[in-house]
C-alpha cells in the first residue's frame, strides 16, 4: 500500500489502507458505494478496484480538514468570487465542498447536482452532509439539469465541474456544448473550476475542449497531485488583489487545511503559462466524444 | 440454368449471386439496425442524460419499432414478392433515417422543454426519431424469408440462416459503431454513412431485379445474367 502511494498514482489512497474497516457497501444504479474507515479517516469509494481517484474522505476528528489536493484546490474559486451568493456544484460525493462552502458562506444558496441517490443518502448518513434551505441536492443528470437550468435563468458566481463515473468524467459531460451550457449558467465575475486528471490523448482533447469554450483559462497544477484543476476566472484579477484576497482568507480557511497563500502564488506563476497541450487536438463535442476511449489510447 | 432447378439454386447459397445478395442485404439492415439503435443513446444523452431509463427508452422503441415492422414486412411478402420491392425497402430506410441528422436536435429541444421527467422525455424522442426508420429496417428480415423460401421442407433452414446473418450484421454493427465509429468519425457523418449504406443496398437488390424479374415480376435466379 505504502508503495503504490509513493508514485504519481497514489491510487487506492487512504480508503482502502490496511485494516480498513467497510461501514456501508451498496451496488446502486450508477456504481457500487462503499464507506470505510481506517482510525479517524472516513472514505467514500465509488469502484474498489477502479486504479482513479474518484473518492471523497473525511477525517472525523477534524470534519473540516480537506484531505485530497483537488479539494483544497478547488477553493482557489474564492479568489476569484471572494462573496460568493450562488455556488454551483456538480458531482456530490463526500458532499465535502457543499458542507465547507455552507459553512464559509451560510447566507449562499448552494445547489448540487448528484446523479445517484444513494451518494446522497450515504453523504448525508455518514459524511456529516446536511442539506438545509439554503443547500439543495438534486438527484439528476447533470447534463440534463444543466439545460433545465439555462431555461429557468439560474446564475453562479462559483461553479464546481466534479462529476465522475466509475471510469472517469462522464462523456456526455465533457463536450463543448455542455461547457457552453455550463458557461451561461456564470454571473459575469463568476468563475469556473473544473477537476480533471486525464492523461495522454485525452489531456489534450480535454484541455483544447476548454478552450474552444472559455478561451484563456488558469492550468492549476501543483507538484504533490495528478489532478488538474481548469480554473476560468470571469475576469482577469490583478496580482496584488489575489494575494490580498489570499491574505484576507488565510486564517478562514486554516481550518480546512488549504493553502491558499501557495496557491495563489502557484496561480499566479501558471496563469501565464503557454498551453502544455497539442492545441491542434480536436475539441470534444456531442458529435465527437469517444472521450474514455481516448483516455486508454 | 434449367427452369426445374429453380427452387434448388435458390436455396443455394454457393451457387446463386441472388442468394448471396438477398443474406447480404439482411446482414446490412442488421448492422444499420444495431448502429443506429446504439448512436440513439448518443443522440439523446446530450438532452436526457445516459441513464439505464434512457437505454430502456432506446431499446423499447426499438423492439416495439421492430415487431411492427416485422409484421408489415410479412404481409408485403405475401403478394407478388420481389427483388425491386425489397430494394424498396432499402430505400425507405434510407429516406426515413436521414432526417434524424437535420431534425433530431429541434426534435428534442421540442420534447425536452414539454417533458420534463426525462424518462418519459427519453422515450417520447426515443419514439419521434426511431420508430419509423426502425419499422422500414424490421421489414427486411420477414421479406427476405419470403424471396429464399420455395419449398416448407427448407423453411425452417433459410429462416434459420436468415436469423444467423441478420443478428450476425447487428453483432458487428454493434462492436464497429461502440468501438471504432465513434472515435473516428462524428455521429451525423456515421448516420450519413448508414444512409449510404442503405441506399446502395436499395441499388443492389434493383440491379439484381432488372436482371431477372419476368412479367409476373417473381423472382428468377440466373448466374449468368447477374455476374
């Protein structure tokens, strides 16, 4: 265990550590949904033997601290909407970021868009997840809510793009219409964090999606993690401002183990970075989408 | 050939062009079916999502959409069957799936902003787009026993071959479309190129009956005159 974590791929990651002890176990409809915990850390697993990672881990003595990277990065979105009032999250999970965001900024309205019911259910029994008036889950694709959502009108300043399969991002969430979709549902500042680790062909694809979409986007990356955070800021934030705004949320988010400060910097330096990807790819769209099948090319 | 080894050759499937043309146009609509039936899911998941209810919609109106045309296929068959009218079929097929490349997305956004639980959603587009096409295409299976079966002692036999070929076409038309059509091309050109497909099946079978259809307009298999 401690050997396959050394990598780049930490893959099983502290759900499955030895000794793990399986609270809850439920093949659903869209996965099979497992709760473990090994001491103090609770982990959700959507697919035992699946090498990604897609899971979501709590530590109970501290239910704020963030324990993966992506989490703590995709806070990086406070920088750019420093008062947020509508945050959008795609892809539930461990409901980690819903439950911080609600606690940063109780007076928000947080919608979050969870396929399967029976992450719901398992976030709110064990993860300490707590949908109020002012945090609502709804129980749907998200592709398909998201178009609903254009005819209603709905806008966000904070929109997180966390939605995975047992395989990866779903194909259908991943074209360019659907980040089209995605992009009309922003407030003119608001700003777009998406999380992503593909590789090889699909990295290219993917990121040149982006592109076709959002033109110039943040390729946040930092050393100790594979994930690949896209962050679209809705307008450009001079560098003075962001490490102000690091500076005013250093000591609010402390508690929930993010380095904002770093990240700021880390920000700053690759946001005027050139693409490290084939800008020659073909964008992936609703025609064309063979996305997972890219991913094992 | 001798007029008296007529219901023989047609059986043969070693000897007669027509025989071989007849299994390979029932491959080809197999194929197209199963094709078309998985790019369904492509086409609506961008409206209602890829959930197990949308595949349910898909392959209800599919089996639905195939009985019926079973059943039309099979009485056509029974008066004055012929070489030009399957290609008729072919051709119908054709007319009738190209539209989904011009009409699916208004289709849809109509549906979508009328329906709003997407399984029915699913299935009432599921319905809008596939069901004609799919009729025409579950015509050619119930047509084709017709034009190979002369004698009852070999029915079961031609059917049985006819089964083989059909759902081989699906098998492969499957596998070709889910593994290698949608990393290669986009859904409408695949639509176009099952299109084509179908329309030069359509040539086929009525290049076959100019050769050998008589006043009576039954079928007359001849070697010669086709190869």
């Amino acid at each position: 265990m401690l050997l396959t974590c050394l990598g780049l791929t930490c893959l099983a990651g502290p759900g499955l550590a030895l000794g793990a002890e399986i609270l809850h176990k439920e093949r659903s409809l869209y996965s099979n949904v497992m709760v473990t915990r090994a001491g103090n850390t609770l982990c959700l697993l959507f697919n035992v033997r699946s090498n990604r990672r897609n899971q979501s881990c709590m530590d109970t003595k501290y239910p704020k601290k963030m324990i993966f990277a992506y989490t703590k990065m995709s806070m990086v979105s406070l920088l750019f909407a420093p008062d947020p009032q509508h945050i959008l999250v795609i892809g539930l999970g461990g409901g980690t970021l819903p439950t911080a965001f609600n606690q940063l900024y109780p007076q928000a309205r947080i919608d979050v868009v969870e396929i399967d019911p029976a992450v719901t259910r398992v976030a709110r029994d064990y993860f300490a997840f707590n949908p109020t008036s002012h945090v609502k889950v709804f129980d749907q694709d998200a592709r398909v809510w998201t178009k609903r959502a254009n005819l209603l009108d709905r806008r966000y300043d904070i929109i997180i793009l966390d939605a995975f399969n047992g395989e990866y991002i779903p194909e259908h969430l991943m074209t360019q219409q659907y980040l089209e979709e995605t992009k009309s549902l922003l407030t003119a500042n608001g700003v777009l964090v998406a999380n992503t680790f593909s590789i090889s062909d699909l990295y290219d694809h993917e990121s040149a999606t982006y592109a076709a979409v959002f033109g110039k986007f943040i390729n946040f990356k930092i050393p100790e993690s594979a994930n690949r955070m896209v962050v679209v800021p809705g307008k450009s934030v001079p560098e003075e401002q962001l490490l102000t705004r690091a500076n005013a949320l250093r000591n609010t988010l402390a508690p929930y183990n993010v380095p904002i400060r770093r990240y700021s910097r880390i920000l700053i330096r690759q946001r005027d970075r050139r693409p490290d990807w084939d800008p020659a790819a073909r964008p992936l769209t609703d025609q064309f989408a063979p996305a997972n099948l890219l991913q094992s090319q | 050939m001798r007029p008296n080894s007529l219901h023989l050759a047609r059986d043969n499937l070693y000897t007669d062009p027509v025989v071989v043309l007849i299994y390979f146009l029932a491959f080809t609509g197999g194929f197209v079916i199963m094709s078309l039936e998985l790019l369904g899911g492509r086409v609506l998941a961008p409206y209602f999502g890829s959930s197990i209810y949308v595949w349910g919609s898909i392959i209800s109106v599919f089996m639905l959409s195939l009985a019926v045309g079973y059943l039309l296929g099979g009485k056509l068959s029974v008066r004055r069957p012929n070489m030009r009218r399957f290609g008729v079929i072919f051709f119908c097929g054709a007319v009738m799936l190209y539209p989904l490349i011009l009409f699916s997305e208004p289709a849809m956004q109509w549906v979508f902003t009328r329906i709003e639980d997407p399984r029915f959603g699913s299935l009432v587009a599921a319905l809008f787009l596939f069901t004609v096409p799919t009729i025409i295409l579950g015509m050619i299976s119930p047509y084709s026993v017709r034009l190979l079966v002369n004698t009852v002692e070999h029915s079961g036999q031609v059917a049985g071959r006819l089964y083989f070929v059909s759902t081989l076409g699906s098998a492969i038309g499957t596998l070709m479309t889910s593994f290698y059509f949608v990393l290669w091309f986009e859904i409408n050109t695949i639509l176009t190129g099952l299109t084509a497909a179908l329309v030069l099946m359509a040539c086929l079978a009525l290049i076959a009956s100019r050769g050998r259809t008589d006043t009576s307009g039954e079928l007359k298999p001849s070697a010669t005159q086709i190869t």
